[in-house]
C-alpha cells in the first residue's frame, strides 16, 4: 500500500480530482503539475488525467479512446502545463523529404543504370525534424530562429547524408508514414542535340510522411470509474487503488 506522502492530489475545475505518486509527477519536474499546485484549478480534469496517464508509461506515450476528437485542446494543456513533448504527441506531424537524383548509364553496360542522388532536402517542424534525423541533419542553411521556438517550421535542413532508404528508415522508427509521393523528370526531347551526361537524366522526387498521435483501442484497456468514453490500461502495482494514477 502507498504510504500517504507518496500520495499527490490534483485540482481540476469544479473540484474534481486526481490521485497520483509523487514519482509520476517528478517525471517532468519543470512541469507546472510539480511546481504550480494550482496549476490545473480551471483545467478539464479528462485532459490532464490523459497527461498524468501518460507520465506512467515508460514510454510517456498518449493513449486515448478510437472517439477521442479534443487534440487542440489537449496540445494547448500540455503547452500551458510545460509537457513540450506531450505537445508534439498530442499533434499530427508531417515531414516532407524532397531530393534531386540522376541515372547514369553503367559504363560496361549501358542498359545498366545507376542512381546518384544530390541532396536530401527536409521540411517541417524543427524540432520534430531534430528529433527524428539527430545527428544526420544539416542545419547550416537554416539560418534563423532559437530552440525556443517550439512551433517554427523550416524548408531549409538537409541531411548530412545522401541515402534515401536511410532516411526513410529513421522516418519509420520515428512512427511516421508515408502517405503521398510525386517524381517530375524533365522530358529528353526538349532539345535538338540532347547530352548524355548525369543532367540528361536528373528527376525531382518528394515524400511526405505523416505521424498521427498514439490511439489505444477500447478493447484492448480497462475503463477508469467515473470517466465515461476515455479508456486507460490500470498497471498492476495500482490494481487495488483504481482512482490511482
């Protein structure tokens, strides 16, 4: 059983409340749910027991009913709370990776063609583009704004390397998806005297990736009393303290 100063309580609006450890909150101990106490006085209390939900999984993945529609609403809390990365969670996120590429013709057999790709270029949001490239990214380009601006998107990073499957490896582990994809390649007729070179053959290809916030299926967790249409799984150390999250 919880010894009573583990125990912290949360005040939402119209007095409802969530019992929580200490040890959940000090997992974001910047975050206005460990510094504030009346931090949530005016907040839903369906939002922030999502968020404190969340704090217990080792992953802090959201998870939230198939019919959960409040994601505007719950990015503003977590923002306002100071859970930057449940900001990101809590929001779809699209990446645009675009490159130019040529096929060259094998020098020993000519119907063998080689890709040589020039540059991976990437957009979208700086910081969910650090968070997925790390180290691989190229941010000499960029040129402006400071880390602190959490919602500055950029069209001006490129990757440090020029492997397109790599790329879209580290998209995959990221969580994100490829859902639309275009290739513009110049015709080989618009001159009289067409070059065999590299340029003859250049291609234009874009790829856009989607991630879509974390979803748990209402079969695959327990209801929480009291909270109709929000679904969480109870782990077992807390099986016996059902309002505990």
């Amino acid at each position: 059983m919880l010894q009573e100063q583990q125990i912290a309580q949360i005040i939402c609006a119209h007095g409802a409340t969530i019992t929580t450890t200490r040890a959940t909150l000090q997992k974001a101990p910047n975050s206005l749910l460990t510094t504030s106490p009346d931090a949530t006085a005016n907040s839903d209390e369906k939002l922030v027991r999502i968020l404190v939900e969340a704090l217990r999984r080792h992953d802090l993945s959201i998870i939230v009913s198939e019919s959960f529609d409040q994601w505007a609403r719950l990015a503003a809390e977590a923002k306002r709370l100071g859970l930057i990365s449940f900001v990101e969670a809590a929001c779809p996120s699209t990446i645009s990776i675009s490159c130019h590429a040529a096929l060259s013709t094998g020098r020993i057999n000519p119907e063998v063609t080689f890709r040589k790709v020039l540059r991976i270029v990437v957009s979208g949001k700086v910081i969910m583009c650090r968070a997925v490239f790390g180290d691989s990214l190229n941010e000499c380009r960029d040129g402006g704004g400071t880390d602190f601006e959490m919602d500055r998107y950029t069209s001006r990073f490129f990757l440090k390397h020029s492997n397109l499957e790599k790329a879209f490896d580290q998209l995959a582990t990221a969580g994100y998806r490829l859902i639309h994809s275009n290739t513009f390649a110049p015709s080989q007729h618009t001159t009289k005297h067409a070059s065999k070179d590299d340029s003859q053959f250049i291609h234009h290809s874009q790829f856009v990736f989607l991630r879509q916030p974390k979803l748990q299926k209402a079969s695959e967790s327990n209801i929480v009393p009291g909270v109709p249409g929000l679904n969480f799984q109870i782990s077992a150390p807390f099986s016996s303290l059902s309002t505990v999250i």
